[in-house]
C-alpha cells in the first residue's frame, strides 16, 4: 500500500517531474505486483555494433544520473510527509 500511494503522489507530479527532466517518462502502477516502475525506455538489442552498444550505455547513465538528482529529492519529501 506504501509503494502504491507514494506512486501515485509521484505520478500526480508527473507533468512537472517530465518537464524537469525534459522528457516523457513510462508511469507503470503495476497494480497486481508490489512495486510500480517510471521508466524511460530506447531501442536497442544485444546484437548492436560495440559502438552502438556504448551509446547506448551512456545514455543510460546519464538519464540515470538526472533521474535520481530529480526524483531523489521529491520521494523525500513525500516519505518524510507521509510518516507525519
């Protein structure tokens, strides 16, 4: 019940959260499992060039890196708010 709401309380931000990061984020509640994801997906398969894999690596630790510097904060604050 915890990961749900404090799901849905990031998901009422969404146009915000999106904005700041400058992207369109997959919101996923995930409604028979306990977690839920936001997500932010690209293309790519295994059987990439070692150049294109790369690519596609840093992608994803730079999106990773201003992910948690934006989302970090925010969940914060809804834990600290929602243990009050």
């Amino acid at each position: 019940d915890q990961n749900k709401t404090l799901f849905d309380q990031l998901l009422a931000q969404k146009t915000e959260i999106e904005n700041e990061l400058g992207k369109e984020l997959s919101w996923e509640r995930l409604d028979d499992r306990r977690a839920s994801r936001i997500a932010l997906y690209r293309s790519g398969s295994i059987t990439m060039s070692a150049e294109q894999l790369e690519e596609i690596r840093e992608w994803a630790v730079q999106n990773l890196f201003e992910f948690r510097k934006i989302l970090n904060p925010i969940v914060q604050a809804l834990v600290s708010h929602n243990s009050d």
